[in-house]
C-alpha cells in the first residue's frame, strides 16, 4: 500500500461519519476548536480541504506557562500558512476555577465551549470538536468505574445541539497517521502523561491492556456505543409518550406512573424533572423517588432545591420548600380581597320562582348558597386539618384530602382554594359547589352568589 492510499481508508470514515449524522446541514461557518495538538489539527487541516468555511478558535488557559505560550504560537502559525481565520481567548482558568468552587478540568471546559458558542452565535454556525473513538472508550470506562446506565454507555453523542464531532469513529493512531502524512506539526501536552488524571491512567495504563485482550478494542466500543443509542433513543420515546399520557393539570398522575416498566418509569422522571430545570439526580436519589411513586407518599429533595413530591395519586415538582400558611376573611363585605391578588365578589340576590331558576340557572346556583346559612361568623378561608365536606345531594361525607385527590388537584394547590366556611361547618368550596348545610333548596327565601376575581384578569378583546 502506497502513502496515498494509507490515508485514504481514514479519510473516508471521517465523510461517512459526517454524512450519517448529517453534521454539515450548510455552508455556514465552522467554528473548530483548535488546540494545536494532534486531534484538532488534523479536524481543522481536513474540514479546510474539504473547501468548508472554518474559523479556528483557541484558548490559552493561563496554564503550563511556557509550553501554553508554545502551543498558542503554532496554532497561530499553522493557520496563517493555509489562510485561516484565528481567534484567541486569554483566560486564568484557575483564577476562575477557584472564584466559581470548581475543579481546573471543568471550569476549562466550560470556558472553551462558552467561547465556541459565543463565535458561533455570531455568523450562526456550527461548533466542531476534534474527539475521537479513542477519547470516546476512555469516556465509556470512566463512566463504568463511577457506576453507569445506558446513557453512560454511549459515550461521547456525535452531534449535541449545533456541535458536531467528525473525528468520533477514528482512533487517535489514525489520526496520528494523517498528521504524520500531511507532515503537520502538532504539539503535544505534557500534561498528557501525568498519572495523577483518570482519563491519563485510563488512556496510557488500561486502554492498552484491553487491547492486548482484543485489539479491536476500539471498534467493539464503537459497536457498544451505536447500540446504546439506538435502544435508549427507543427508551426515550417510550418515556416521552408515557410522561404525556400521566400528566395532570399542574403534576403527573401516580397511576400512570406505577403502570410503566422501571426502565420507562426512570426516563420519564429524567425528562419529568429536566423539564423543570436540567438536572440529573443520583442513582441513590432515583431509587428514593421510585419508592416515593411505590408507596404513594413522599418527597426528594435534588440539586437546585428542586423537589419531587408524590401525594396519592398525584405527582408534581416544585423548586424551594412552599410554607404552609392559613388565611381568613370574615364575610363582612360584598368584596374581599385576598393576600394573592384575587377578589371574591358576593352578590345577594332574593329568589323569585325557585323552579325556573333551578332549572335555567344551573351554573348560578353552583356558585350560590343560601343566604340564611351565613352568619356573622362566616369566613371564608383555606383548608385546615380535619375538614370534612358533604356536597350538596349526594349523600357522602368526605375529607378534604380525598375530595382533592379525586378531583387530582395538586398537593401545592390546595392551600390556595377558597373556603366558606361557619365555624367547623363548610358550606362552599370553590370549584365544588355548595354542601348540603349551605345549598339553595325549595325554601331558599334570598341567596349569595359568589364569584372569583384571578389575581391577572385576562384583557378584553
């Protein structure tokens, strides 16, 4: 095999790769990020003789000292010997790392792809990252050795969002090859051999030994990797489509919950929660909101103080602890105001024609009591321990917390809904209707109808 040929088996697993993902939607920019060393110079060397249009984009970390100085001027020279655009950030990544409580690896990482981001917003284009399949086995035996699921096992995504990955099905041996090929002059980071990085013992210690056990260590991780994704992207749409068929007016329904598979169950809490704020609670955590859906009861605290709450038959998230307060109003006016904005407006009314009225004004006499049950003592008010309810014509008395769960109002409601009430006795809920102590009947002489202000009325058209 020639030189020539020698690149050629490379070069096109890098198209092939691109054009399964359909990485290059258009000819808009690229921005790369470009390091200097072996993997981002062979990303950027390729996608510009592929005639797309690149920018490259560096970071100088304040780090390493001279050999960052080093790294920074071959970046420079090597793309103003192919004509190719350059921008470069000078940061104190550990100055930053230290202001922000985060580790050096993680705050770089986060100023790098917010400085690719930044200069990919402004010509509207596409991130590129130089990762490999030998940087994506190394993420695989990491996330093994913390303790993963199947989302772990796909390692590195090809594409997220607007960054694209060509270089993911190439080894680093291969791109290695290529550089020396084209003779480019990457660099390297010394920082690469020091022992004390995971990733440094995973790449130079156990990586190698896997490949004495199967040389094609590498391309069994790719096989892996395609797999996972293809069954968690199935996953994922069952947990999608069951997450919509629980949800409830503010919350999910239990029920729905405790009918899905565990593995659906689980994504649908991922994508419940993610939904709410970008989270990703601990296995320890998952399992306690499992037990919480299990047993009908329970709350978990997770990251952002974001809670998964399960009452009953209802589920909801809120983010911060709701104190519980009680209110009440004496019904001494026909307007009262509430502490949250909304108004009760009492009209009184005297009956005329009972029959009619009950017949042709259903909605009227739901939203009415009789004026004879209210005394000066009236309130209105939230619910309280120990309230029982008995509607108007049927016959049952209920506690309140069961007349909630069956109407599946949310646990984080209930304290909001408005209560006529004398003394211990309930003679109207809102959204409920009058109870038998307090309903319209035949001998109603004058009546009370009641109606609810929201705190932002909608505007009129």
């Amino acid at each position: 095999m020639n030189r020539s040929n020698s690149v050629e088996p490379i070069v096109l697993k890098v198209k092939q790769t691109m054009q399964k993902y359909q990485m290059i939607v258009d000819a808009k920019q690229i921005v790369v990020g470009f390091s200097g060393g072996a993997d981002s110079m062979m990303l950027l060397h390729l996608l510009h003789q592929m005639q797309l249009p690149v920018l490259a984009a560096h970071v100088h970390h304040g780090l390493r000292g001279e050999e960052a100085d080093r790294d920074e001027k071959a970046a420079a020279l090597f793309c103003e010997k192919f004509g190719i655009p350059l921008e470069i950030l000078h940061t104190d990544v550990q100055k930053r790392a230290n202001q922000l409580g985060i580790g050096i690896e993680e705050c770089g990482r986060e100023v790098r792809y917010s400085f690719f981001k930044e200069l990919a917003d402004q010509q509207g284009g596409q991130i590129a990252t130089a990762h490999t399949l030998s940087d994506v086995c190394e993420t695989v035996l990491l996330h093994i050795t913390r303790g993963t699921g199947l989302k772990g096992l796909c390692g590195i995504p090809p594409m997220r969002d607007n960054i694209i990955r060509p270089l993911i099905g190439i080894t680093r041996d291969e791109v290695e090859e290529y550089c020396k090929y084209f003779q480019l002059p990457y660099v390297t980071d010394s920082t690469n051999f020091e022992k004390h990085y995971t990733r440094n013992r995973l790449r130079l210690d156990v990586v190698p030994t896997l490949k004495q056990i199967n040389p094609l260590f590498e391309e069994s991780v790719l096989h892996l990797t395609q797999q996972c994704r293809d069954d968690i992207d199935y996953l994922e749409q069952q947990a999608a489509d069951a997450l919509a068929k629980a949800r409830v007016k503010d919350g999910y329904c239990t029920d729905i919950f405790l009918q899905m598979p565990k593995a659906i169950r689980s994504r649908a809490i991922f994508l419940a929660l993610k939904q709410m704020k970008d989270i990703t609670p601990s296995y320890v955590q998952m399992e306690q909101i499992h037990k919480a859906i299990e047993v009908r009861n329970g709350s978990v605290t997770l990251a952002g103080s974001v809670q998964f709450c399960v009452e009953g038959n209802f589920i909801f998230l809120r983010i911060g602890k709701i104190d519980k307060f009680q209110w009440e109003f004496l019904v001494n006016s026909t307007k009262i105001s509430l502490k949250d904005g909304r108004k009760i407006h009492l009209k009184h009314e005297i009956v005329n024609n009972y029959k009619n009225d009950i017949n042709f004004k259903k909605l009227l006499f739901h939203n009415s009591v009789d004026y004879g049950t209210i005394s000066d003592n009236a309130t209105f008010r939230n619910r309280r321990e120990g309230d029982l309810f008995r509607p108007a014509g049927r016959g049952v008395t209920k506690s309140l917390k069961k007349l909630f769960n069956e109407a599946k109002i949310p646990p984080s409601k209930r304290d909001d809904i408005i209560i006529l009430a004398d003394g211990d006795r309930i003679l109207w809920i809102e959204g409920f209707g009058p109870s038998e102590f307090g309903c319209v009947t035949s001998k109603t002489k004058e009546l009370v109808s009641i109606d609810i202000e929201s705190a932002n009325p909608e505007p009129s058209n």
